[in-house]
C-alpha cells in the first residue's frame, strides 16, 4: 500500500486497504502518517461521491512522524474520497493552517 498525499495537506499522508464486502457494504482500512517534524491536530471525512459537500466529522491528532492506527471505514460504494481540513499544530485546535500553506 502507498502513502499518497492528502487532497489539503502535503505532508498528511494516508493509505487505504480493501478488507472485504459485508453484505452490500464494504470494509476498509484507513491509516494516516504525519510527516510534520511537530504535533498535529486536523479533521478528516469521507464521501461516496466527489461532488457531495465534505463535511470532515473526525478529528485526528498525531505526533511527529507517527502513523496512525488502522481506522475502520465502510462504504456503500466501491471508492471514496478522502477530505481533510483544519490542520492545527495545537492541541486544542486554534490557530488553523489553510490548505496548501505549510
């Protein structure tokens, strides 16, 4: 599995492993890697469609260099997209870096 870039942030990666089909769902593995030398705290969602308003409902915090432990997602469809936002190198969240500016 590759670490691919996140869609906001180039030194938040993630990769993705396709468990299995339940039924008429599917199983997925979703791991991130921070490759900020520094803490950081940022949201995460997940939409079926890549047209549908993002709405990034998880909040994630990492420290330097870490990787994540495997997250559970299941989908309806096939594919998903991936959508972060909200960056903070604070761990209460203030202070947010906008897309592509770290």
């Amino acid at each position: 599995m590759d670490w691919t870039p996140t869609n906001c942030y180039e030194k938040i990666e993630y990769r993705v492993r396709y468990m299995k089909t339940n039924g008429s769902r599917h199983e997925w593995q979703l791991q991130f890697r921070n490759n900020f030398n520094r803490l950081i705290v940022f949201n995460y969602g997940i939409e079926e469609d890549s047209t549908a308003l993002a709405l990034t409902t998880h909040r994630k915090t990492l420290k330097p260099q870490e990787v994540s432990e495997p997250v559970q997602v299941y989908t309806q469809k096939e594919n998903f997209f991936l959508f972060t936002d909200k960056l903070s190198f604070n761990i209460d969240g203030r202070d947010n870096i906008p897309c592509d500016e770290n």
